[in-house]
C-alpha cells in the first residue's frame, strides 16, 4: 500500500520572481475521487483558477486542500495540482497548502505559510458558489484589513440546495463563536484557537451555541466584532 507522503510545515519563499501580477490565487479544495482526481465540483473550482491564470492575472496558483479524506494516499491539492498539469498548467507555477483540513485552516495556513513570506496583497480566492459567503466571511476575518480579497465563485446546482445552504449558514455560526474575541488577522491566536476549540480538532469541548441569536448579532448590531 503507498504511504501517504509526510506534509512539511514550512514557509515557502518563491525565488527569482522578476514580476508579480496583480493577484494571487488560492483555489480551495472539494472532495476527491477513487481516481485520486478532483470531484466535478473541485475540477470547476481549479477550472476559475486556470482562467485567471490564463487572463494573466496570476503567475501561480495556490492549491489548497490537506489530508482529510484519510483513506486516500494523496491530499486535496496535490489532487487539483494533478488536474491542473492536465490542463496545461506547468508544475513549477503551482504552490500547495497541504496541512489544512477545513477551511478555517485553508485561511490561516496560506496566509502564514505563503502569502505573508511572499509579501503579497492582492489575492483572488475560488470556491464554490454555495460555499463562497462562508469562505468570505472566514478569509476576511484571518486575513484582516491588510489585504486586497477577492472572491471567485464555480458554478454549483447546490447552490440552490437547501440543505446544503443551511449547513453552510450553521458552519458559519460554528466559525463566529468558536473565534469570538480575537482580533481580525491574528493569525497565531487563531491557530491556537482552532487547535483547541474548532470541532474538527476537538469535538467534545464545542459547547453548543443559539444559532438565531448569533445570526441577530451578526446581521444586525454587528456584536461579535466581525
């Protein structure tokens, strides 16, 4: 059985860079098949990346994604970097973000690994339709005000799901409370916080929250400090 290759931690520094365009671009993972290929829903999330890299608003694409389907041998972005050299896509213009497994991380990790040793601003960040206002709500807040977001959507029948959307409005309460108190872009309190608080990582210290009250002060007085 092929083991599963070791993720290091490091930042990584991209040499010999004579000129950046304006972006960057961070396309987040979805799920991957048997074949070790992106899902359709991840194809059309790498599929927005190559076309921005293609407009020439990128020199490199970020693919992020780690190992949270554990039974595959391979991470999320080590699938999409696959897809995407099948796509014309040269492997030296790919960069992963392999330590992530949900999308909190996926923030804090391309922000502290790649983006701030890089020194870059202007970032573009792809995802689902359906997912994108969480992914917002979630990248504006690790990244905070120092940045140039935006936010690139690939076309989903989910999102006309309601099930799918409620979840996404539930995960979204889950992130509020769970980050309540830190500062916007404190990347190393929120890294802490995730390792000690989010469900993912330990599910039996999340205490439960009033949806409906949190929704209130989000939308409404802005409380939470979001």
């Amino acid at each position: 059985m092929k083991q599963k290759k070791m993720v290091e931690t490091k930042f990584l520094f991209i040499k010999n860079v004579i000129k950046m365009k304006s972006n960057i671009v961070i396309c987040l993972s979805h799920l991957m098949e048997n074949d070790l290929l992106p899902t359709e829903q991840g194809k059309k999330r790498v599929n927005v990346a190559i076309q921005e890299y293609l407009n020439g608003n990128t020199n490199y694409l970020i693919m992020s994604g780690g190992f949270s389907q554990k039974e595959k041998p391979i991470t999320q972005a080590e699938a999409m970097k696959v897809y995407a050299i099948s796509q014309g896509i040269k492997k030296e213009e790919i960069i992963l973000e392999e330590e992530s497994l949900e999308t909190v991380a996926q923030a804090a990790f391309t922000k502290k690994r790649i983006i701030v040793p890089n020194n870059w601003k202007n970032i573009t960040v792809v995802s689902s339709n359906y997912h994108l206002p969480r992914v917002k709500g979630i990248f504006d807040f690790v990244y905070g005000d120092n940045f140039k977001i935006n936010y690139f959507e690939a076309d989903s029948e989910l999102d006309n799901d309601i099930p799918t959307l409620t979840n996404e409005v539930k995960s979204l309460m889950t992130f509020i409370s769970t980050f309540r108190g830190i500062e916007r872009g404190d990347t190393e309190n929120i890294l802490t916080r995730l390792y000690e608080s989010h469900p993912i990582y330990c599910p039996d210290k999340v205490k439960p929250i009033n949806e409906q009250l949190l929704i209130r002060k989000y939308l409404f007085d802005n409380s939470l400090g979001f």
